[in-house]
C-alpha cells in the first residue's frame, strides 16, 4: 500500500512540473503580448518594451518559471487581466460554481448510468437491452450545445418552464435550483450515453463468462445471479471510467456552461485563452491537471479495492 | 421413487441457430441412465457431447434449441419444465461439473461464499449451516485446512484445488445426478488421476448418477461403469465399459482405438492407424443414413446411407447398443500391440542436439505494487541428447521447464548458464535475432496450438512462401512452386495455398504449420506439444507425418509432450523432468521399464489408458508442487515422492545413477528401485 | 474440403485472379454490413452527407453567404428558403450543405492521422515493452485524463484556428487512445505462436510488428476510429460554438448555433438546423460502430 502512495505521489509531482512547465513555455512564446494586452493597441514598441522590461518578462524562460513557481509556493497565483482581480479569487469563485454543477451531475450519473446499464446487459439483445443501446447511441451523438438547445426550444421557448440561462445572479427573478436544471440536464444526459454504454458492454461481456454460467446452473434466482455475481465483476472496468468523468464535469462542461451563460471553470479558462490572460491560464490548467491524476489515482484505488486478485 | 431410470433421454434433437440457418447439431440422440450409475460420453470435439449435457438442464444459449424427443428426469419432463422448476432442479438435483474450473468460480467471491450458495438457496439453510456443510464438504475432496479455504478466492489455489470446490460445490446439495463435463481436460496428468479417484471415492459414498462426458478414453474407463460413443450428434455404440473397449463393434469406436497409442506399443511395431478425413461440421442438411459412412472403411452405400441406421443390441450382448448396419458381419477385433526392433543406435557420432548443465532463471519484471518476487528457476542443470535422425522426447507435467528448453533451443530465449549445441555450433547465448541464417534454417519449431500457428490475417500460401523467402532466398517465380511442393510432402493439397487459416481444420492448420517448418529444410526439428490440442483421430494421422518426415529427411525430432503413450510410441529416447531436473532419461524401452524414477512410476500409473484389463498398482501424489520461485535444496520431488527415504531427500541434490545411457537421478539406488517396482504400461493378461 | 487438384493448375496468381479476389472479399464485407440494421442505417447516414456535401456546390440554391436583405422580414422556413435564413439572411439549407464540407475533411483526416500515430505508439510500447512501455503509457495517460476542451483552447486560443491546425490538435489527442487500445492488443498478440515462428525466420521487429501483429488488431481498431470519427464532428462543432473553430464568415455548423441560439426565443428554427444536421452525422458514425461491434462479436 505504501509503495502504491509513494509511486503514485511521484507521479503526480512529476505531471504537475511537466505539464506547468509546457503551459509556461506555451504562453511565453511572445512575451511582448502581455505588455501590449495591458497598454493597448496603440502604444508604441518602445512603450511595449519598457513595460515588459519592468515585469520582468524579457528574462530567461527557466528563470522566470523558477520565479514562477517560488510564488505557488507562497500562495500566490499571480493577477487575472481578464476578471481584474487576484488569480485565486476568480479561480475559487468559478471553481466552487463548477463544483456543484458537477456534484448534482455526479449524483444523478453514477445511478441511471450503473443501473440501465447494468439491466441492459444482463439480458443482451432483449428489447429493453435494443431500446437502451440505441436511445443512449444516440442521447451520446448530440453535441452538447445541441442537447442545450434542444432542451431550451422545449423548455424555455415552448413550454416556458425554465430560464434560459444560468448565470446565478439573483435579479433574473429564477431561483438557483430553477436555473441549474438545465445545464444539468444536458450534462446528465450527454455524459450517460457515454457511461451507459460502457457499463453496458462489460456487464455484456461479464454475463458470457462461465461462472455465471456456473451461478445459474446452480439454481439460483436470476436476481441473485445479477446482484451478487455478475454486477462487482462488470463493474471493474466502468468504475476507473466514472472516476474519469470528474473531468469532465469540472473542466470539460465549458461547452453548457457557455449556452447557459454559468460562470463556471471551464468557461473561465476559455476567456482567460481568449483574453491571453496567462496567469489564469496557468493557475486555471495546473487544476485541470492536478484533477487528472488525482481522479486516476483514484479510479486505480477503487480498481484495486474491488479486484481480489490484483489486491493480494 | 420411479422405478425407471433416473434420466431417460429419448430421439433428442437439437439445433442451432447460425447466420446461415439452422443446423441440426444432435439428430437423435437416445440413453438412459439408472440411479447411481455412471455412464461415460464419449466423442471427439464437436460431436455434440457437450451439448447434449447442456440441454438437460436446458442451458443451450440464445442459439441453441431442444427442436424434439424427451428428457424425462425421476419422471418428469425436462424439455417444457418452466423456469421456477428449472431452477428448483438445477443444483438440487442435478449438479453439474465444469471443464475450467478457474473461470467457472467467480473471482471476486471467496470460495466460502460459494460454496455456502447452494444451501443457502434451495434447503433454506441459515448461513451457519451452510458454512458447517461447506466445511465437511471441503474435507471431503481432501482438500488441507478447510478453514484457510474458505476465506480464499479462486486465483489463490492451484487448477486441481480448484476443480476439487467445484465438485465439492456440486454435491454439496446431495444431487440425484452428476454431470461432470470434461473435469480433468487441462489439469496434469497427476492431477487428474488424483480428481478421478476422488470421483470414484465419492461415488461409493453418495450413491449419485454419474454423467461422465470427455473426449478421454483413458478417463472415462477409471470412473464410468458404460459408456456410450458419440460421433457428429448419435450414439453409435454404447455398453459395459469392459465390452466396449475390448470388443468395440462400432467402426469409428474400433478407428478411435486403433489410432491411440498405449503405453504398451511403439511405433516399429504396431503403426497408429489414423481415421481418414475428418469430422464434418454440422451441416445445415445432413445426408440420409449412418453420419460416419464417409470415413468408415467397412461402408457399402446401399445399406449405409439410404436410411437412419437405428440402434440395435448386439446378439448375446443385451446391455451393448450399436447403430451399424453391418456391425455383425464385421471381423473381430483385436488390440494392436507389438513392439519392433528399434534400428541399430547409431555410432558414436556427434549427438545433433546436445545441451549441459542448461540452466534458465527467470528474473520477473518488479511489480511497483508489490515486494520483488522470487526468481523462477525454469530449468536448472539439465543435459540431454539427441543424436542426428533420432527423436528425443521430453515429457513432463506444467512447470517442469520442457517447454523453456524448446524456447532455448529454438533461440526464443536465452540460456543463463550451460552449452547449447546445434550440430557441434554453440547456440545457448544467442537469441534468435543473434543467429546466421544457416543456423536458422537449421532448427525450425512446430508450436502447439493449431489455431495460433498460423496468421489468422495471411493465407497459408502467403506463410510458407515467407518462410522459403526468408530462410531458402527461393526467388518469388518459384514460390508457387515451392509452396506447392511443401503441402505435398504434409498431404494438403495446393488448393489450400489460397485459403485462410479460419477455414481449415486443426489438423489441416497444423500440417501447414509443419510445412512451414520444413521450408528450411531444417536439420532438428523442435516440437512443442504438437498434437495435445487436436482431436484424438488428428492426432494419430500428425505423428505419423512428423515420422515419416523424419525418416525421409533423416531429421533429428525433439518432441515436447506431457503425453505419455504418445510418447512412449513415437521417442527413441525420453527425459523425464520435474521441476526444470532431468528426473530420468534414456532410450524408451528403458525408461518405461523399471527401474522407475519415482516421479515416472507415479506418472505411468496416473496416465489413463483406455485398457480396463491394466490393472494398474494406483499411485497418487500427495502433498504440494512447489512454485518454480521455491524449488527445494535437495531434490526436487522430495515434497511429494512417495518413496522418500529420508531427510537426505530434503537436504542432498541426487545423484545421477548411470545404467548405460539410461540414468536416473535418484537416492534409492537402481536395483533396490527394481526390487520395489513392478512393471506398468503392460497390458496384463487377466484370466477370465 | 481437401479435394485433390493437379498441381500445375497452380500459378503464380496473375493480377487478374488477385483483382477478383479483392472483389469478392469486399462485396461480402459489404453482404456482411447489411446483416446489422445500426450498421446499415450508419452507412447510409454518413453516406448521404457525404453525397450532400461533395454536391453541395451544385445543389445549393444559394450561396453561402449571401444575404438576401429582402428575406430578413420573413426568416422561417418558406418555399424561397426551404429551411428559413439566419439573422443576417442567409440561406439556412445552404449554409448547412456548404458546412458539411469541412466537417467531413477535418474529421476522418483527425481520425486517420490518430489512428497512424497512435497505432505506432501502441505498437512500439506493446511490442518492445519496459522502458518504452511505461513512457508511452505514462504520456497516455497524462494526455488522456486531461479534459481535451482545455488543451484545446489553450493550444488554438494561442496558435490560432485554421483547418491543420484543428487537425493537428484532434491527432494529438485522440492517438493516445488508439495507442491504448493498440497497445492491449499487441501485447496480447505478440505472444501468439505465428509471431515465435516469424522471429525464428528472422523478420525484422517492424515487419513483425507491422505485418504479423497488426493486422489482427484490426476488429476493434476500426470500431474504435468509427466513434472517433463521431466525436471529432462533435468537437469541431463545439469549437465553431465556443468561438474558436474555423474562422468565419465560412459556415460552420457550430459557428451558426452559436450567432443564432442567443435568438432562440424568437426564431428557434435557426439554432436547430444546424444542431440536427450535426447530430444526425454523429447518429450515423455511432450507429456504424455500434453495428460493426455487434458483427464482431458474432465472428
């Protein structure tokens, strides 16, 4: 267990530097940008110049991502040209509104996903079995945005019953819960296609192993076969695939979060790219990496917890 | 209780749905068996066996159906039960035995769990009853430390632990009826004599039916009191096991016979006579008539193929059944057994494979998760020959490093320790990739599995082209030609050049695979369990071809086998190993004479011979295999020889006791050995 | 089965049996698609957006970008303009048949170019193992948890958006997949008997590799490259959506929704044409993969 944290730690470490590293090096590929970001079109090269003397940018790459990383270190994650505040207040704010975005999205996925996948594949080429392939096949080939705008032509522009927007502010005259309904609707449903899918075809593959064929024979109730035989097997490799799906929720629904207009991470990080706002940038896709390990880390961890045989 | 038979099968027929129709797998099938009998069913891969064992507890697959006759169990009729009294019956009263047992128990499910299942479900035992049943179940199959048991998983115990708690988990419930299919097919030879002696061990006690299906002879005749052969979906003989082996009336029970080798014969003098053709595949239109006319040799269309051929007893044998329309005119048979005179050895040349003090250590990749492993000592201090045109067997169960001495000869892997030479060449340290193209051609391998000998993607005349490009230079516009000529020498004919390996048998994969080999014209042959995975009749026809090559090129065969009547047919010399030691080695009259290394007594006992007058002196092996990571200091068999005389077992290596070329490496020494043994493999005369 | 032939009726195959032969195994892969209704619906889908868009420049009624200022009073669907025109008056059919032609270029090139790549990788880390193993696995794994919409906006937000540089993008990201899927399989393969026999006749580790291992991975790999395809068409839609798609005034599907669905309340029609044309061709690739699985799995 100790060498698995330790080996796992490293890991992480090491993506961390790398992957900063990359990004660092990405963004400093022009360093005059910033300085004209900040004076404007229409100051002169020289002006340009100056300003990027004094910030300090005409140094060395290696040393200003050692500089770079002295003010993690200390908490500081530097100022977003964009928001026009400190790096770690945008940052928190738009991370804790993904945050429950993805945790009510979470807790609506794992459950419909396990169990129509689970009762999809533990009798293949049924009719329910037909019925959840194909509306999950297809639930998973509309692109995001379209779910939101077929599901706001319906509910927004028909039916009336939702706003049309989510950006949490309170004068709009929806409650927060009215305005999450939808992005979390399209998050729900574009992402249990995908997950359905996988958990569909391993409980199919797991349904044609022998010992359930052993399970069955033995006399015992179709229930109990599903339960206590077949669901921990097929759910070996859907789970690291769940784990995964966290990261998608937290930076991978920038597309929803833009069609509902919620201030959220991803959206974020578009604008901070859109903007060349480097610092957030930075700070925004060190989360987006430090999620991705950890999330792997997990799913190995509850691979290992499930599975006897890697465990001993 | 009825009076009739337990189970009662009558005119089954059984199809299968496939994308081009429906075949029709079983025609009519029709036996019966009595409350605590066991019949054996017998037939090569593909004929149904299987299936017929399925569809009794009616477990056929999406595509499979019952399409007519009647399965009547203690009276009632199984083919249109429902589902509540399926699954009353399934487990309860009939239990059923399976061939893997790893893959047949649910890794994630201590085998506690499992076992306790059964109870739990269909007597409504609470689950301290069960586990108490559990327990006495485990110490039933023997099996050490039934507590520890319990709380493992199925990856944590060896193949024959493992079959034990599935048959433990079988009649656990009291079943009225086994149904064991292929239960020893993949386990070693010792430990499959250890499982069917438990088997006969626990008849006596539960006074079960037993429905006993493998493709062994030799198995079925240690358990089964009938037997009934099947061939593509009939019976075709069925009988006293006594009867059927020693006067089979049935032609293909007779071809079967002939083709398998006993421990008694060899290949001077009682040839293995293979059945012609092959098994067809189910057909979606069977023609009219007896299914095996088309290989049979006795076959007179008139008679054979006109009508159904119904099964009818045999004069003055009312518990024997055979469905041949000729089966009284037929002569009489009778055993093959001979011995010939093996050609003078040959003088003291240079042996054409010679190996010393071969050692292989496995250094295992660092698990990250986990400690360092031990390292795996395939084989360790080993020498062998093979002189120029003889056949060196070596035979051995899993683990005993046979195969890793196939992959250092051939060059696969590399060699820790010793010499390995080829035609006076030193070889051991070179890998493949380090050897001359002359070296190359000069050893050739024919692997084991026919379905991944060949490259499912490529066409069998694309291979050996290849093969003659690579290793003769042959220029592409003979190719054809030299394609040609190979499958000529392994009987296929040219036409097979363009097809894909998916369409050939597992008899016509391997002859292409040995045309392959022959590409080089190779001078050593090595062989790597060449025919375990083929059909018995295929099998019989390979070893004939890979000596007839031998003979014609004047080839040196070393031929890797845990067969042992195979063996004991077709070596010149044999090497018995254990655990990466040579245990015993010589030419074959010798070593399958006694004196016996322990281990090879207790291998020649445990072999099963379709012979029921051997009387064979049973010798099981207790105790446990040692992993490949723990090999013992002294020698290797002493946590298991049941002839082990003392701590010098533990401590000591054993020395090579020298008869001539015949030595065994043991501590009893060699007279004392013959004074102990008694002779096995011959066919005893039993007076009746 | 093995009927004995003359053995001179054996040629060298001239070009004209091998043509015939390639003939006959094509036209029974295509008798096999039918056997699949997702597979057959896929087909056909993709097939006719293909149609559509090589087409497009003579069966559009209008070009793309212009604007009838005169249809701006009446933007719904009309007999003029069969699917209405956008905020700018624009044919809405038109920009759609005009907008499958990227779509339907960047995707597969995306997909091939993941697949060549990826198929290396897989091969080299499964065939050589050990160092080169754990590095390609460990970068795969590093790529792949990382929410690709990210990458994607730092990566174009700062190197631009044309055409090769979304295919780049898209090849970087989605060969790791490939990789991982090819990797598993040669892993699996190389430990197959015909590769021991290939090694013992000497062939090269690329001949190996390239010839006798993956070949048999193909089943799963063109499954895969089907969903991949699918996905790409959703990507490139979301990136025209986010803004940072091919740049305009060039209709992309994304693009449109994204100038239209702030109307939405208004003039609905705008948004979801384009939506339903991109999700229809994203049905079409699923549905192919969905059906050739089913058909492998039946083998």
């Amino acid at each position: 267990m100790k060498r698995f944290a330790v080996k796992h730690l490293l890991f992480l470490l090491l993506t961390l530097f790398a992957v900063s590293f990359l990004v660092f090096t990405l963004n400093e590929f022009s360093p005059g940008a910033v300085a004209r970001k900040i004076l404007g079109a229409y100051a002169t090269q020289e002006q340009v110049d100056l300003l990027t003397k004094q910030m300090g940018l005409d140094r060395p790459v290696l040393v200003r991502y050692v500089d770079y990383l002295g003010a993690l270190a200390s908490g500081d994650l530097g100022y977003s040209t964009r928001f026009k505040a400190p790096v770690k207040d945008v940052l928190f704010k738009h991370l804790a509104n993904t945050a429950l975005l993805a945790a009510i999205a979470f807790a609506c996925i794992v459950p419909l996903s396990t169990v129509l996948g689970v009762v999809a594949g533990m009798r293949e080429a049924s009719r329910l079995d037909r019925a959840v392939l194909m509306c999950s096949t297809v639930i998973a080939s509309i692109p995001e945005f379209a779910l939101g705008v077929f599901l706001a032509s319906v509910f927004v522009v028909w039916l009336g019953w939702l706003p049309g927007t989510a950006t949490l502010l309170a004068g709009g005259g929806w409650s927060v819960a009215a305005q999450l309904v939808l992005p979390v609707a399209v998050i729900v449903l574009f992402d249990s296609g995908y997950v359905v899918s996988m958990v569909r075809a391993s409980m199919v593959e797991v349904m044609q192993r022998p010992y359930i064929r052993t399970a069955i024979l033995k006399g015992l109730p179709f229930r109990s076969v599903i339960l206590r035989h077949a669901l921990r097997n097929a759910m070996l490799t859907p789970v690291t695939v769940i784990m995964l799906q966290i990261n998608y929720l937290v930076a991978g629904v920038v597309v929803v979060e833009t069609v509902f207009a919620y201030p959220g991470f991803g959206r974020m990080i578009l604008e901070a790219a859109l903007f060349k706002d480097i610092a957030l940038i930075e700070a925004g896709a060190l989360v987006a990496v430090f999620l991705a390990v950890v999330t792997n880390i997990l799913g190995d961890l509850a691979y290992m917890l499930l599975d006897p045989r890697i465990r001993a | 209780m009825t009076d009739g038979p337990l189970l009662d099968v009558r005119d089954l027929r059984i199809a299968y749905t496939t994308r081009a129709g429906e075949a029709v797998v079983v025609p009519g099938a029709s036996f019966q068996l009595r409350a605590g009998e066991a019949l054996g069913l017998v037939g090569e891969s593909g004929c149904g066996k299987s299936t017929v064992a399925l569809s009794i507890v009616r477990y056929l697959g999406r595509a499979g159906r019952i399409v007519g006759g009647s399965i009547r169990f203690e009276g009632r009729e199984l083919t249109t039960l429902d589902e509540a009294g399926l699954r009353a019956i399934r487990g309860r009263r009939i239990a059923m035995v399976y061939q893997d047992p790893m893959a047949s128990l649910n890794p994630v499910m201590t085998v506690g769990r499992q076992l306790m299942e059964a109870p739990m479900t269909h007597d409504g035992a609470s689950a301290t009853a069960a586990r108490a049943r559990a327990l006495a179940m485990l110490a039933e199959v023997k099996l050490a430390d039934p507590e520890a048991v319990m709380e493992r998983y199925p990856h944590q115990l060896s193949g024959g632990q493992q079959q034990r708690i599935v048959i433990a988990m079988a009649l656990i419930t009291g079943p009225a009826l086994l149904i064991m299919d292929e239960p020893t097919t993949g386990l070693d030879v010792t430990v499959e004599a250890a499982v069917l002696d438990l088997v006969r061990e626990l008849r006596s006690r539960h006074h079960g039916a037993i429905l006993f299906i493998s493709h062994n002879l030799g198995s079925v005749v240690r358990v089964c009191d009938r037997v009934a052969v099947m061939y593509r979906g009939e019976l075709v003989e069925e009988g006293p096991v006594r009867r059927i082996f020693t006067d089979p009336r049935h032609p293909y029970t007779r071809g079967l016979l002939d083709c398998l080798p006993t421990l008694g014969s060899d290949k001077h003098g009682a040839p293995l006579v293979p059945i012609p053709g092959q098994v067809e595949s189910a057909a979606l239109a069977r023609a009219p008539g007896c299914g095996f006319a088309g290989r049979c040799a006795h076959v007179e269309p008139a008679r054979c193929t006109s009508r159904p051929i119904p099964s009818a007893l045999v004069r003055g044998e009312p518990e024997h059944r055979v469905a041949c329309a000729r089966a009284d005119e037929l002569p009489p048979w009778s055993r093959r057994t001979g011995r010939g005179v093996a050609h003078a050895a040959g003088g003291p040349e240079a042996p054409m494979v010679a190996v010393h003090h071969l050692t292989k250590i496995y250094e295992p990749r660092r698990r990250l998760l986990r400690g360092p492993r031990a390292p795996v000592r395939a084989v360790s201090d080993v020498d062998l020959t093979a002189a120029r045109g003889r056949t060196l067997a070596i035979v051995g169960e899993s683990g005993c490093g046979k195969s890793t001495i196939a992959k250092v000869l051939s060059g696969l892997v590399v060699a820790t320790a010793g010499a390995v030479l080829l035609d006076g060449v030193e070889v051991g340290a070179l890998a493949i990739d380090a050897r001359s193209p002359a070296l190359k051609r000069t050893l050739q391998m024919v692997f084991q599995n026919p379905d991944s000998t060949l490259n499912p993607s490529h066409t069998v005349g694309y291979a050996i082209g290849r093969a003659l490009r690579r290793l003769q230079g042959q220029a592409p516009d003979d190719l054809a030609g030299g394609v040609a000529r190979l499958l000529e020498v392994v009987k296929l004919s040219p036409a097979m050049a363009a097809r894909m390996p998916r369409h050939l048998s597992g008899g016509e994969k391997q002859r292409a695979a040995i045309a392959r080999a022959l590409a080089g014209n190779p001078a050593i042959i090595v062989a790597d369990e060449p025919v375990s995975a083929l059909d018995v009749s295929v099998q019989a026809a390979i070893v004939n071809l890979l000596t007839e090559i031998q003979a014609a090129r004047g080839a040196t065969l070393v031929f890797i086998s845990h067969d042992l009547a195979v063996v004991r047919y077709l070596a010149d010399t044999v090497a018995v190993m254990y655990l990466g030691t040579v245990a015993e080695v010589g030419p074959v009259e010798r070593v399958f004479a006694p004196p016996y290394h322990p281990y090879t007594e207790a291998l020649l006992s445990a072999v099963p011979v379709p012979d029921p007058d051997r009387a064979v002196a049973r010798i099981v092996l207790e105790g446990r295999v040692p992993g490949a990571g723990e090999i013992p200091r002294g020698c290797p068999f002493a946590t298991r020889c049941p002839r082990r005389v003392g701590p010098v077992c533990d401590e000591t290596p054993p020395p090579v006791q020298r008869f001539g070329d015949h030595h065994i490496a043991c501590h009893i020494p060699g007279d004392e050995l013959c004074r102990l043994q008694t002779a096995l493999g011959e066919p005893r005369a039993t007076g009746r | 089965m093995s009927t004995p032939i003359a053995a001179g009726t054996l040629s060298a195959s001239p070009p004209a049996a091998a043509r015939a032969r390639l003939l006959r195994r094509w036209r029974r892969r295509v008798a096999l698609l039918g056997e699949s209704t997702p597979a057959t619906v896929g087909v056909v889908i993709i097939l006719t957006w293909t149609v559509l868009a090589v087409l497009a420049p003579l069966i559009a009624p209008y070009p793309p970008n212009a604007n009838d200022m005169a249809a701006l009073a009446h933007t719904t669907p009309s007999r003029a303009h069969w699917l209405g025109t956008d905020h700018l008056g624009r044919d809405i059919l038109s920009r759609i048949l005009w907008g499958a032609r990227p779509v339907l270029v960047i995707a597969p090139l995306a997909v091939l170019g993941a697949a060549a790549l990826g198929a290396l990788l897989g091969l080299a880390a499964g065939y050589y193992g050990r160092w080169i193993d754990l590095a390609v696995t460990r970068v795969c794994d590093i790529v792949l948890s990382f929410p690709v919409i990210i990458l994607y906006m730092i990566i174009l937000a700062h190197f631009g958006s044309s055409a090769w540089n979304i295919i780049g993008v898209l090849t970087l990201t989605k060969a790791p997949i490939i990789a991982r899927i090819v990797r598993g399989m040669t892993l699996d393969l190389r430990e197959r008997e015909y590769v021991a026999a290939a090694k013992m006749r000497g062939e090269s580790a690329l001949y190996i590799m390239l010839v006798e291992i993956l070949p048999n991975a193909r089943g799963p790999l063109v499954v895969d490259m089907c969903l991949r395809t699918g996905y790409n068409v959703i990507i490139i839609g979301a990136l025209g959506f986010l803004g940072i798609g091919l740049p305009p005034p060039d209709p992309d599907w994304g693009g449109m929704v994204k100038d239209t669905y702030g109307m939405m309340v208004v003039w609905p029609h705008m948004a979801l044409f384009p939506c339903a044309a991109i999700s229809s061709l994203v049905v079409g690739f699923n549905l192919l993969a969905v059906g050739l699985r089913e058909l492998g799995l039946r083998d």
